[in-house]
C-alpha cells in the first residue's frame, strides 16, 4: 500500500498525493458524498493521466484546484479552496502533480 506524501483539505474534498505517483480526491461528510455522486468525479487517478492542473486563488468567491485527465476516461475532478492556507497548500499540489506527470 502507498504511503501518503501530501494531503490538501478542500471545502467539497481532500486531495492526497501518494507515493506512488497517485492523487486521491477523497470525499467525506455528506456535502463530499452528495458533489461526488452529481459531479460522477473520479476519486483516484496517476499524477501521468492529467493533461493539466488549473487553480483559481480564493477571492472574493472561492477558488478550486481543478484536475483535467486526458486519459481514456476523461473528465476532470475539482476541490474548492476557501482561505489563503487551503491556497498555499493547492500551489504545492499543483506543483507536485506537474512534475511527477513528467516522470516515468
């Protein structure tokens, strides 16, 4: 089993990196559960299955952390970011996921 490298806890999800090049978005609460089940998000894919990583900073509304796979499966899956700390800890994610797509 994969140990855990980084965790981001979102408004609507966690985000954990693992060290085996795997990001899980995990939804808990009933607020998780209910965005996963409308949005048919996916919950685990290889940091080599997304095409990009967009993040929109918390404002005045909130921001999010959005994975686009371009995988045989598609889709994308987001985790909203509220304050500047959840900010923070999105910047590393994204910058984690960039490089390891890039590895083998």
């Amino acid at each position: 089993m994969a140990d855990v490298c980084y965790e981001l806890k979102g408004k609507n999800g966690q985000i954990y990196l693992l060290d085996n090049r795997r990001v899980v978005i995990g939804r808990t609460g009933w607020f998780g559960r209910l965005y996963q089940l409308l949005t048919h998000g996916r919950g685990s894919f290889s940091a080599g299955d997304v095409r990009s990583v967009v993040m929109k900073e918390p404002s005045l509304s909130r921001g999010y952390l959005r994975f686009e796979l371009g995988d045989a499966k598609g889709g994308s899956s987001v985790v909203w970011i509220t304050n500047q700390d959840m900010a923070q800890m999105a910047r590393r994610v994204k910058q984690w996921v960039e490089e390891m797509k890039g590895t083998g």
